[in-house]
C-alpha cells in the first residue's frame, strides 16, 4: 500500500478533515498510520482496511515524520527533533 492510497484511505473514513500521511509501518494484521501534526497514531485492519476503534496518544509528539516496527514488535515514531518508543498496548 503506497501512502498516496493510505491517505485515500484516510480520507474516505474521516469525513471533512485532511490529513497528510507522513508513515505506515504494518504487524500482526494492524496498519499504523502517522499524520502530520498529530500526538495520534491511527490502526486500521490490513485484511479490511477499516479502521479500529482504538488509536494511540503520544503525549508531547507533535511533528511525526515516519513510523517504524522492529522485529521483536516494538514501535518507533521519526518526531521533528526525537524518535519516540511506542507500546502498542
């Protein structure tokens, strides 16, 4: 899924707002999706692409650039000036 289709995506689900997408990274059948100028990681099903009616606060994250998930299934989000470790629980 390239992000110009995330951002579709996005889009079509959040009726009358625009988000820019700036990172997708995807585990365990969940999409997380970061969008400029959002403290909000979005999680979508990847089978559906419906999103979940849970999301993930960052407090204090306020630029993100990119979202990534290592291997042993820990994720990091690129902010402007940090990169911030996310529990997904």
């Amino acid at each position: 899924m390239t992000l110009l289709q995330v951002y579709v995506l996005i889009h079509s689900t959040v009726v009358d707002i625009v988000v820019e997408v700036h990172g997708v990274t995807c585990l365990n059948n969940i999409m997380y999706v970061v969008c400029d100028e959002s403290s909000t990681i979005l999680l979508y099903n990847t089978d559906t692409y419906s999103p979940l009616d849970v999301v993930i606060n960052v407090d204090k994250m306020r630029l993100p650039r990119d979202i990534v998930v290592c291997r042993d299934g820990q994720l990091y989000v690129a902010d402007w000036n940090r990169v911030w470790r996310v529990a997904d629980d």
